[in-house]
C-alpha cells in the first residue's frame, strides 16, 4: 500500500521543498565524512589509553606490596573504570565486533603488547573493552583488564547539536528567502496573466531578477500594452460603426412608418429594425467588456430585485428566490448586469416557462441560477455554446441572435473571478449558473 507524500503545488514551495532536500542531503554527506573522518584517530585513541591502563597496572601490581594490591585494584576501578580479573580457560568470552573501528584498534594494541593479546567485548556475561596481559614474562599470571565500554562509543557534545540545529535553521530561512526573491517576478507575471484572462489590463510588471526573468517581464509588458490599444481601437472603431449604422436605421424607422401602408409589413419592417439595433447593441457590449468599470460593494438580491423590475413589461415574468439576504459583495455591476439581462432573454427565446431566477450561497461562494423549462443542450455542447458567434442548430437557436450571449455572460463571469456553467435539468429545461466569491476575493 503507497503512503501519499504531499508535494507543493506551487513553484515558490516546490523550489523551496527542493532547496531543502538539497540541503539536507548535504548535511548528511557532510556529517558521514566527518564521522569517517574520526574514525581512525578514535580508535587510535582507545589504543593508546588501553596500552597504556595494561602497563600502569602491571607497574602498579609489579610495585605494590601483595597485601595492597587489593585496594590498588580497588582505587583503579573507583577513579578510572578499569577493572581487572584474572583469566580462566574456562572464562565465556565475546570477541569483539568486526569492524573498520576495532580491527584499527586491535592492530595498534597488538603492536604494543604482543602478538598473545586478546581482545573481547564480554566475558562471562561483563559487557566492555576487554584486554588480555601476563605480569611476567613466563605468562603464568594473565589478566583481563576491562575499560567502560563507553570508552568505544562515539559522543556527540550537545554544543555540537545546538549549533547543527542553527546552521540547519539558517540555512533554511536563507533558502526560504532566496527562493522568494527568485519567484517573486513569476508571481507577478501569473497574477498580470490573471487580471488579462479575466478581460481587464493589468499593471506593468516590475522589471526584476535575472536577465532571463526581466525579459519575459518586458516581453510581457509588451503584449499587455498592444492587447490594451488593440481593444482601445476596437472599442473606437466599433463605436464609430454603430453611430453611422444607427443614423440610416433611424431613418429606416421614420421612413417605414410614414411610408408602408399595410400595417403587417410595417409592424414587419419596425421588427427588423430594432433586431438590428439589437444586434450593434450587443456587438458593442462584447466589445466594450467593462474591464475598466470599478467594482463596487453591491447587493446580489437588491440587484436582482431591480432588474426583475425592470423586466415586468416582458411576456414572462420569471419567479424570484432570493436567498442572500443584505449580505454585499464587491462586483461590477453593470457588467453583472448585463450578463443577468442576457441570461434572460435568452431563457425566454430558447426555452420555455417557467422561468425562475434564484439566488443563495454555498461555501465561500455565491451562486445566481436562472431557469427555464425548454428543451436544454446537448451535453457535448455545453461548454461549446460559451464561444463567441456560437449557436446551436436544435430548438434552443434563434438564427436571428448573434452567438454573442452566453459569450458576454462567460466574460463577466471571468470578470468577477468566478464561473459561468449551464446545467441541464433533470426534469427538463435548463440552469445557466454563475458563481462569483463571496468575498469579492477576486484580482481587482
């Protein structure tokens, strides 16, 4: 069964995760030399002083008198550890570990008392460094000394643990710091991309850090500025197109009703002409997109309430549910609005009644539905339909519409830090959905 590791989604924690590693692999390698490196001296170490305990106690026992060796024996293990039994055939003896560590010390123990010299870890159930000498020459009297057997073990001066864990936690705090430097720039340029996917212009991002970064950074800059005067000139040139279209329509209209008899085909003609106003009106709310409008504290159920007025003199009057209460949010609202209005009529042309428009909230966000009871979208189309100049041949399509509906209501929505989705029901009709934050927590 695999354990989930979690792993930092974002470049700042995925480098500084990295870094760390880095880091901490170091100090291991780091701390494995200097442990090797040690290893030697130490076991040269407990050479010298094993030698050198066996030759001062076979002084001490050559030079006391046979009635002090007792006490002597006794003051050696008291203020030294070093203890001394004499050897038996048949003691029970544990050689020591084959190591790196002991075969090092051995050799050097060997060199100096003779090849006869044994070593043993326990002996007759005594754990320590246990070594075998003779007083005399003739070897008739052989002894154990034993020395502590922390003597052997390494130790590690808490000093030493207090200063490892400083140098870990600055080397830390540094990665910490380096790795924000570094990612700082890429934050900015992901939080300008933000504010351009949601329709508006961002500021021009600081051009800083490495060569690399601040030409992405300037390269950035760049496109932001031609996509800023390129809707300028659309925005321009459609604003002049729809005052030279609207003059003639205008004409049109007075013509029409003072020219066509036939009532039916003026009704027709008139009909005509305000499709087509319709149709610059909406090629001009595309256009515009409301990027520059400023967000302001807003009440959805108020704002609700005031286009539902609005829409009294529709054939369709849709039912309200409104579930926010006073609650206000930051939003633009004639971009909101406007994507409202165009969910309406276009659940009143498409789809059939009822109609209702509800309003509630749900975790940290909030949710504005609007309902009606037709035919709905296939699934394969639903997210299709969003596109601009998109329409749907199935009973749901108006070929006198534009495409450009839903295409406004996804931009808001963008607009707003949120999602537009359509749903479609289970008992037939369609849900279009806009869910914003609750907290108006969006890029303004």
């Amino acid at each position: 069964m695999r354990i989930p590791i979690p792993v930092p989604r974002t470049l700042p924690g995925y480098t500084f995760l990295l870094v760390s590693l880095l880091i901490f692999v170091a100090g291991c390698a780091w701390s494995a030399l200097f442990s090797l490196a040690g290893r030697e001296p130490r076991a040269l170490q407990l050479a010298q002083l094993t030698v050198s305990a066996v030759n001062l106690t076979r002084a001490a026992l050559l030079a006391a008198d046979s009635a002090k060796r007792v006490a002597l024996l006794q003051d050696l293990a008291d203020s030294e550890g070093v203890h001394l039994y004499p050897l038996e055939n048949s003691d029970a003896v544990t050689a020591l570990p084959e190591t790196y560590f002991f075969d090092v010390m051995k050799q050097a123990v060997t060199a100096q008392l003779g090849p006869r010299t044994r070593f043993a870890s326990e002996v007759n159930a005594l754990p320590g460094v246990w070594v075998s000498f003779s007083i005399d020459d003739d070897n008739d009297n052989d002894y154990w000394l034993m020395l502590p057997g922390e003597r052997a073990r390494k130790f590690v001066p808490r000093q030493w643990l207090g200063w490892g864990a400083a140098s870990l936690t600055l080397a830390l705090l540094a990665a910490g710091l380096i790795v924000s430097r570094v990612t700082r720039p890429l934050r900015a340029l992901a939080a300008a991309a933000k504010v351009i996917g949601q329709g508006r212009h961002p500021e021009p991002v600081p051009e800083i850090g490495a060569s690399e970064l601040r030409q992405v950074a300037e390269a950035f800059n760049r496109m932001s500025d031609d996509l800023r005067q390129n809707a300028a000139e659309r925005a321009l040139v459609l604003a002049g197109l729809s005052h030279d279209l609207r003059t003639p329509l205008a004409r049109l209209r007075l013509e029409s009703e003072l020219s066509i008899s036939d009532e039916t085909a003026r009704e027709a003609a008139a009909a005509d002409i305000e499709q087509m106003d319709a149709i610059i009106a909406q090629f001009l709310d595309y256009a515009r997109g409301e990027g520059d409008e400023t967000p302001v504290e807003t009440g959805i159920d108020e704002l609700i309430e005031q286009i539902a007025g609005h829409q009294e003199r529709a054939s369709a009057v849709p039912r309200i549910d409104l579930g926010i209460g006073p609650h206000k949010t930051r939003v633009r609202p004639k971009a909101l609005t406007r994507a409202i209005v165009n969910l309406l009529e276009n659940a009143r042309k498409y789809g059939a009644e009822p109609f209702a428009v509800s309003t509630r909230r749900e975790g940290g966000e909030i949710l504005i539905d609007i309902q009606d009871s037709g035919p709905g979208i296939p699934e394969s189309e639903l997210e299709r339909i969003k596109r601009p100049f998109t329409r749907l041949e199935s009973a749901r399509t108006d070929t006198t519409g534009t495409g450009l509906g839903l295409a406004i209501v996804e931009r808001a929505a963008r607009l707003h830090g949120g999602k537009f989705e359509l749903l479609n029901r289970p008992e037939g009709g369609l849900t279009a959905r806009l869910r914003l934050p609750a907290n108006g927590g969006w890029n303004r």
